[in-house]
C-alpha cells in the first residue's frame, strides 16, 4: 500500500501520521538503523524546469496531452475571448518548438480527448454540446495528420457517447483504445470505425479502469485490483483474443493511473514531488526526478513526456496555479553548487512545507534545506509499524541525531521529547528577531504551544475540533458529561444518537479528546481512576457499538440536526464559511460552539495542521530558525487558502473578507459576485456575508480555545483495550478505569 493510504487510515482513527526515526541502539537489536537524516544533499536527481509560452494571447489552461512519434500534442482551452476556445498544438521533442495545427469546431461542438499514434497522427473525440430532438447524443473521432489535414472522422460507440470515457490509448497498427466506465472500444486506425471489444457487466455499479499505451505500442489495462502485497495489477491486451490475459505487477507504490511511456525505461511515474521510472517486472521504481531538491514549486504534474534524448516535456502549475507546458533537463551532478544542508523530517510532507522549503532553497545562497522522508521506513500498512517508527524517532531525537527541524503532527509526544531535552525553546529566537514580534500572533495559540512556561513549536495552520449544538435546543447550557441525556430526552432525541454517526468502535476520537484531559503530559501524571472519567466511559458505552447497530446509513445523519434528532455535532472548524455551513445547513437555526462535554462543561480543541519544531542538537540553528519563522511571517499568513492562521492581521482579514459579498475572479480579472453551495442531505447551502455579529461570534470562540489536541498513540491503544470490557459488561466501570490507571502510570513514567 502507499504510504499516503496507511495515513489515511491511520486519520480515520485520529493517528495522523508523525516522523521519526533511529540512529542508535536500543536494548531490542531488531530496533538498529541508521538516520536518514545525516545524508548528503541529493545532486543526482536534478533537473531544471524552464515554462514554454503557447503562442496565444492571455490566459490558458491545458486539457488534453498525448505523444506521437516527434510531437507532443496537446490541447488548449483559451478563456480571455467571448466564448471558450480550444486550439490544437504540436511540440516538437527534438527542438521544443511549439506550433499550432489548424483544427476548427463546429458550433456547440468541444474536445473531449485526444490521443497521438507512432506515426504522428493525432485523433480528436469530438462531441455536441447540444442533443438531438429525440434525446441522443452526438460525437465523432477525427483522425488528423501532424499538419491538421484531415484523414477521416467517423461516429462514437454507443458506449463512449453515453459513459464517461477515462482513458484512451494507441494500439500499435490497430487503433485507438478508449475505456468509458469499464466498457472497451477500438477504432480502426485505417478507417475509424468504432466497435465494442469488451462489454462491461450490467451489475457493475462502480468500475474504475485506465488504460495506457506501451513505447513500443501495446496497451495495458488497470483496474481497481492488488495483489496481497498491495501491488497493483496490470493486463496487457491481446488483440488476437481481444482480450486482456496477461498480468503484470507494479512496482511497490505505483498506482494504475497516470503512467507515462518512456524512453529510457518502460514507463515513468509521478510519486509525490518526484518522477519515478520502472520497466515491466520490476519491484520497485527507480527515482528520476526530486522536485524539491530540484527546486520545483509544483507538487503534481499533468503529463510526463520523455523525448528520444532525456529531455522532458511536462504539463504542470506554474508559481500562479496557472496552467504551463515546461521542459526539464538534467543538471549534471558538477554543476550543482554547494550549500550547507538543512535537515528537515516528515513522514507525509504538506503541500504548503513543501512550498516554503522550496522557496527558501532558492533564496538561500549558503543553505538548502532537505526533505528527510521518514514514511519510506514504513514497511507494512498496520498501525502496529506505525508504532515503531514513532519509538525509532524517539531514541532517535534523544541520542542526538534527529533531523534540524520537524514538522510536528498532533500525535507526536512533543512533551516526552521536551522533558529529555530533544527539542530547542524558541522563546530567544522570537525575543531577538525584528521580524517577529509576539503581540502579532493570537496569544491562545501561540501559548498553546508552550511547555512548562516555554514555546517549543511554532503553529502557524490549524483549525478547531470542537462539538456545535442548536441554540434552539440547549439556551444557555452546556452540554456536560453529566446532563448530555437529560437534555436528549428532554427534546425528544435517543442518546445513543445523540452524537450522530459516533459509535464505540469510533470512540477514538473521544479517546484523544476527552480521555486526553485526563492526562498531564508535562507532569507524567494521570486520573483515569476519577469517578470524572468513570462518567466518560458511561458516556462512550451508551453509543451503538459499531455503525451497523445505528440503523443508518452514514449519509442519513447529515439531516439529523436539522431535525433535532442528534445533539451534539463533532466539527473541524476551518473557515468562516465553515460557520454558515452549521447554521443554515445542518442546524437550520442558531448555533454554539459547546466543545466536547466533559464533567463540569465543554472544551474545543486546537487541531494543528502545520506545527514545526527545532532538534535542540542542531548545528544551523539560526538557519533552522529563518525557515521556521517564514510560516508566521505576512508572505506566509496572508496567503492561506485553508485553515486558520495564527498572524491576528490575516484572522482579521479573513473575517472582514467574511463580511463582504462573496465574489469571485473572472477569466478576465474582474469581480463577480456569487459563493459556493453546499450541498447537505437535500438542503444546498448558498454561502453569502455573515454579519459583523456572527463573524465576532466565530473570531472569540477562535481566541477561547486555549488546549492543543493531543494524540498519544500509546495511551489511546491502552484506553480502547481495556475499555471494550466495560462496554461488554465483562468489568464494571470502575475496574477498567483502575487498570487504564495503572498501564498508562507505567507509560508515563517510563516516557516522561
């Protein structure tokens, strides 16, 4: 499995993933490795991106892109005109000269794919956007040459007029392939008639499959299909039996999708800021291209062309999300200069860290910053090898050779590693810089982050975990641990669904929640042995066990609030948009921000998405330093497309953002009035201004939440293996809560 799905799941059960690893011993030798994070600056897997203009006149985007023999075609969509245009060009791979191949549409007709031949034909699918009076679609395949004479055009399948076509792919001497929701055709390159060679099964509901074509012509076919080493599968068509029949394995990491031809290898790959290549039969991929030592902001490339002398064209975002055609080049190992190397450690790097280090590497002339990987140690999907990386990086950052800087998840046990020492206070470095100054930022996050009286990270993204409730229903209570089911019934709602969706086998996230403020990490103590958490796991064993037992689907809940079938709401507060979301969506009235009940009232959590700290053994500090601070300076805040910002400027220019009509920016740079809609249940939600009101109303809630969401791996494994006895009536409460004390006891004194 890729290492972004066992986070994904890991999120699911609020364990996001943290980055960690070994350089030492420990008493268990299978726990020996060396750390990453003493390696050299990479210098062999760069290239430069230079952008190649299109000969066209204001604003584009590109759509489709497929290689022939010499040329890369591709498609264009021109929006500063009258009405969108599309143009056809041609790049050519031995010089990079682009040319347009004249190609005109009729009226109401659009491209809708393009696919290239060995012969430097290019095949356009062509469809109306308007139906004939008796409801049916049309659409035609035009065969071109590279100079845009026409060769043929004939009709689409029923099949590829009346399903989404997702891929398409030249077979060598035959035709062209398309695959329109499991459903095969072939168009005969001589001719262009089109016929089904592969009929999709009526019961399928859902099929997803993508085709790509071979350098030497043969085409493959992927679908949604692994092997028990999560390795994906492949079929090659043969077109003797018209059929796929022969199997192959990608490499470990390589989904079916998105699989380019090559000319050095088989095939390259884009793996997140990297391009990959691998041939036929090979476990594992070979890296090509590292985007981020490459210096190269763009996170996802469109299309992945190798020309016959390395040289690759791709289709990428340029630095204004802007559509772009680039070429990359090879710089040889000697040419790169050298610079001082920062170390930074992730497990799954954010878009918006991968930016900054970029950005920072190109600035700097004596540093360049290093993305150390952790993840790429995990070896198995389990949450179990999870675990091990989290102790690898432990003993790692408490013998001393841990990465310069971290980027911190809310899993990591930031306190453990602060008691033995590991992680540098920050508080002198925003003390001495001109640049920063405290009184800027939001003082409930940023003494969020202090650790017996000292800053440790800097959290400059995050959004809030917190409980919503319909003022309708509750006045002016809070809903508690104590009278959550009195208020229930009292509004004629069952308490099992009274938190929606929330069942036992989910209660990990009440665990992290709730259960975690019964623990002082910076004290190594905890009270689980309280009659306070005795009331929790009260509280937790009323839901249904698992989302089977609800009786519902997961979608019905959605309406839940609205009529006042459930209580409490759990939300990531992220937006201000996020407020009209819950009000006119799924409350329909007024709401508040209750907070997850505990024993005397509710609390809301400060969820973060960009956290960073510093390894107190660093020999760069002040370089560590000048890249952490670029997240809270106004470059950095002032452009937050999702999330929270800590820079009180940039809260407050999102709030009186808020308050204005939504708008939005047209093709041609000009202010249109108009939102977004939510769609929830039945019910679509038009965003528009809040209120000066309402916007105070989420801006205080924002200033009132004071804790960080603490995810302690180890101690929420120990509260759902012992829980489950109590939900199961095999202990009483009481029971389980005394041994939760005494296991977690042991954990902290151990690690803290």
């Amino acid at each position: 499995m890729k290492k972004e799905n066992l986070f994904r799941v890991i999120a699911i059960f609020m364990c996001s993933a943290i980055f960690l690893c070994a350089c030492g011993k420990k008493n268990d030798a299978s726990v020996i490795s060396t750390s990453p994070a003493t390696a050299e600056a990479d210098k062999e897997h760069i290239y430069n991106l230079e952008n190649i203009e299109l000969p066209i006149t204001g604003k584009y985007s590109i759509n489709y892109m497929d290689r022939g023999k010499d040329y890369l075609f591709l498609v264009a969509n021109m929006y500063e005109t009258e009405n969108v245009d599309r143009q056809l060009f041609k790049v050519s791979l031995s010089t990079g000269e682009v040319s347009e191949i004249p190609f005109v549409l009729g009226e109401n007709e659009d491209i809708d794919n393009l696919a290239g031949d060995q012969n430097d034909n290019v095949y356009i699918f062509k469809v109306e956007n308007s139906e004939e009076s008796d409801g049916k679609k049309k659409g035609s395949i035009v065969k071109l040459s590279s100079e845009g004479e026409p060769i043929w055009e004939a009709p689409l399948t029923e099949e590829d007029l009346n399903n989404y076509v997702q891929s398409v792919a030249y077979l060598k001497d035959k035709g062209i392939m398309t695959c329109a929701e499991g459903n095969i055709s072939l168009y005969d390159e001589n001719t262009g008639e089109g016929r089904v060679v592969i009929k999709k099964d009526n019961g399928e509901e859902y099929y997803y499959g993508s085709l790509f074509a071979s350098k030497t012509g043969d085409v493959y076919l992927s679908e949604d299909d692994s092997s028990d080493d999560n390795r994906y599968r492949v079929k090659k068509y043969n077109p003797e039996k018209m059929e796929f029949d022969e199997e192959f394995l990608l490499p470990n990491g390589v989904y079916g999708s998105n699989i380019y031809p090559g000319e050095s290898y088989d095939f390259y790959y884009e793996d997140y800021a990297k391009i990959v290549a691998f041939n036929l039969g090979d476990e594992e991929t070979t890296l090509v291209c590292d985007y981020t030592s490459s210096d190269i902001l763009s996170c996802y490339m469109n299309y992945i062309c190798e020309a016959p002398d390395g040289t690759f064209y791709i289709v990428n975002r340029d630095d204004n999300g802007d559509s772009a055609l680039g070429c990359m080049t090879k710089v040889n190992a000697s040419d790169v200069k050298d610079k001082e190397t920062l170390t930074l450690g992730v497990v799954y790097v954010p878009d918006s860290v991968r930016s900054q280090v970029v950005k920072f590497n190109k600035k700097s002339d004596k540093y360049k910053i290093q993305i150390i990987d952790y993840g790429e140690s995990l070896t198995e999907d389990t949450v179990a090898a999870y675990d091990e990386v989290l102790k690898r990086i432990g003993l790692d950052l408490t013998q001393g050779c841990g990465p310069d800087m971290l980027v911190v998840d809310f899993d990591m046990p930031l306190e453990s590693y602060v008691e033995k020492g590991a992680i540098e206070p920050l508080d002198s470095y925003f003390d001495n810089d001109p640049e920063v100054n405290t009184q800027d930022f939001l003082q409930n996050i940023l003494d969020s982050t202090r650790i017996d009286g000292k800053m440790y990270s800097i959290l400059p993204l995050y959004g809030i975990d917190t409980c919503v409730v319909s003022k309708d229903v509750v006045g002016d209570q809070t809903v508690t641990l104590s009278n959550y089911e009195d208020i229930c019934k009292s509004n004629g709602m069952d308490p099992q669904l009274g938190m929606g969706s929330q069942t036992r086998e989910m209660a990990v996230s009440l665990y992290s929640t709730i259960g975690n403020t019964f623990v002082d990490y910076a004290q190594g103590t905890c009270s689980f042995d309280s009659d306070d958490f005795i009331s929790f796991l009260q509280f937790v064993k009323q839901f249904p066990a698992t989302s089977e037992e609800t009786g519902f689907e997961y979608e019905d809940f959605e309406t839940f609030y609205r009529e006042k079938k459930s209580l409490l709401y759990e939300y990531y507060l992220t937006s201000f948009e996020d407020y009209q979301v819950l009000k006119k969506g799924y409350f329909g009235t007024d709401v508040e921000f209750n907070g997850f009940p505990t024993a005397d009232g509710g609390k809301s959590f400060i969820r973060p998405f960009v956290r960073l700290a510093m390894n107190h053994d660093s020999k760069n500090k002040e370089a560590a330093w000048e890249f952490m601070k670029s997240f809270i300076l106004e470059d950095y805040q002032n452009n937050v497309e999702w999330g929270l910002p800590i820079r009180r400027s940039a809260l407050d220019a999102l709030a009186a953002k808020a308050q204005e009509k939504p708008y939005y920016i047209d093709e041609n740079g000009k202010k249109v009035e108009g939102g977004s809609v939510w769609g929830i249940g039945d019910i679509e939600v038009e965003i528009t201004e809040l209120s000066k009101e309402e916007t105070q109303q989420v801006v205080d809630f924002i200033e009132s939440v004071t804790d960080i969401e603490s995810y302690e791996l180890k101690v929420n494994d120990i509260i759902s293996e012992e829980a489950g006895a109590f939900y199961e009536d095999q202990k009483s409460a009481k029971e389980v809560a005394d041994v939760i004390q005494s296991r977690v006891s042991l954990y902290l004194s151990e690690n803290f």
